[in-house]
C-alpha cells in the first residue's frame, strides 16, 4: 500500500524532470518558421498531413494512424491517442505537436505544455463544415494555406456530389451502428457521433436518436428501433460479424436479421472525418442503396485525383 503510493508523485517527478531537460536544452520554436518534427495525433491527423504532402515533417505519430499503411512502420509510435506519456512524446524532440481533439490524458497534455513545445489541440467536428475546418487548420498550422485550400475545395466537392447522389435515394434505411457487443449487450452510436453523421452523409437514418454518444443499449431498445442495417467495424479478429449479432436474442427479432442485412467497413475510414469522408458515405450508400447503383458508379472522388503536395 506504501510503494502505491509513491508510484503516483513519483511519475509525476519524472515527467516534471523531462519536460525541464526539454525546457533547458532544445531551442525555443517561435511559431514562425513551419516546423520540421511534427507528432501526429490521431488518425485524421496524420490523413490530411500526408494529403498535403508533409510526411516527410512526421516524426512520431498515434496508434490510430493507420491511414496512409505506412504511417506507423515507417514512423516512430507514440501509443494510443487518450493514453500518451510525455516521455514517448517529448523523447521525439518535436517543434509542433498536432493532437486532435479528446486526446489526453490531461495530465499528459499538461507536462506538453509545460515543456514549451507548440500544442495544437485539431477542433473535430462531425459535420461537412468541421471537415472542412480541420484540413485548413492544419494547412495553417503547416504554413502551407494553398496546399490547404487545394485540398478543402476537393473534399467539398466530394461532398456535395454525395449530396446530388443522396437525392436519388427513396426510402431511407434505418441503420443501427454497433461500436461493440458483449454478452449480448450492444453498445450504439446515438445523435452527435461520427457514425451518426455518417449514416446521414450515406442517405440512411440513425435508428437510434434517443441519447447523445455512444450507450450500451436493452434488448428492449434494440428491439423498438427496429434497425433495418447493422454497421460496425472492421478490426481484425476483433471484428463484429453478422453471424454473432443475429444470433442474439433482441437482434433476431429485428428486420435487419430478416434480411440479413449486416455492413462492416474500416474504423478509420468510416470515423475518421478526414479527406475520404465523402467516399466512405458514397461506398456506404451503395451498401445500402443497390437502386443507385448506376448513379453510384459515375461518382469519382476529387480528393483521390487532387494534387495539391506541391502548390
């Protein structure tokens, strides 16, 4: 009980003494020149850094950064997004760290701070505008503003042909996303989620509007919501598959176990809310959508042929 409760202070030391060291030796970054030693934090980070040409800049990035495949073997791993040591971090030498927002812990954040290394918390909203919003922020952050502009008007364009694609949708499925399912209990995706806006973006309904967030959700609930789609995720062996849903007792009774109608696609790509955005929707309503497929075939993403690395 003793040695617990000096692991804490501690840490804390440590962490106090590393950010002094960082303090006292690396040179102070003005904020005027574009940084050099950048660390990466969080998936759609790491996306819009390489989208406009500055992976060369990267020297560390987060565990969500799974896109593009060679962000984490070929840069150094600074652990998951909410769960960042200082030590991993700083030991990087950065001039500019670029963190989406919700990564943590607070404490991690605070020795950052306290080591006067640029922190640039990335504002993540799940709309069109906040899309929009966090590329030029980090085109700014960059200092490479057309490179930044270059590559919003593609994803904006990308999103209003989903949005012309969205007209020729009839009947909007009702669609359940299910982050995870244990022990026959669902946890779902309500109002003000990046799977809320998704479904939206793809022409379907969020069978779930009665919470904000993400709930684990009754049997009874799942029932009335009558989810006409299963979505989930893609993760490896940890992956939901349509066979473990349906065979629960509250899902059988739903009309998407009738259909069998059950989609699973990339975490990153589907959540992320970075430059693919309007391709996942457009990948995502064709799931749901097999009537439009002729409209869907025509669709090309801007954002896939646009080359704004270089302006």
């Amino acid at each position: 009980m003793f040695a617990f409760r000096l692991q804490k202070p501690l840490a804390s030391l440590l962490s106090a003494a590393l950010a002094a060291t960082v303090i006292c030796c690396q040179p102070a970054y003005s904020g005027e020149a574009p940084a050099k030693r950048i660390v990466s934090v969080g998936g759609a980070v790491t996306e819009i850094l390489y989208a406009l040409g500055l992976e060369d800049r990267i020297v560390g990035v987060d565990s969500t950064s799974l896109y593009p495949s060679n962000a984490l073997s070929t840069k150094a791993n600074v652990g998951y997004m909410r769960q960042l040591s200082p030590e991993g971090v700083l030991g990087l030498a950065p001039d500019l760290i670029l963190a989406i927002e919700g990564s943590g812990p607070a404490s991690t954040l605070d020795v950052l701070r306290q080591a006067k290394v640029p922190l640039k918390i990335v504002p993540d909203r799940y709309t069109e505008d906040g899309l929009i919003n966090k590329i030029k922020f980090i085109a700014r952050e960059m200092k490479v503003e057309a490179r930044g502009e270059c590559l919003a008007a593609a994803a904006a364009a990308d999103l209003a042909a989903i949005k012309e694609l969205r007209s020729h949708i009839g009947h909007k499925a009702r669609v359940m996303f299910v982050m995870s399912l244990l022990d026959g209990r669902a946890m779902a995706a309500g109002r003000n989620t990046a799977a809320d806006e998704i479904i939206a973006l793809a022409g379907g309904t969020n069978a779930i509007d009665g919470y904000d967030g993400y709930k684990t959700i009754s049997e009874e609930a799942i029932i009335a919501a009558k989810p006409e789609v299963i979505l989930a995720m893609q993760r490896g062996k940890d992956s939901l598959n349509a066979d473990a849903v349906f065979s629960t007792p509250a899902f059988k009774l739903t009309p998407a176990s009738a259909s069998k109608s059950f989609i699973a696609m990339d975490g990153l790509y589907l959540l992320g809310f970075g430059p693919r955005t309007a391709a996942a929707a457009h990948d995502l309503a064709s799931d749901l959508y097999p009537s439009i497929s002729k409209e869907a075939a025509h669709w090309a993403s801007r954002v896939a042929t646009a080359d704004c690395r270089k302006l």
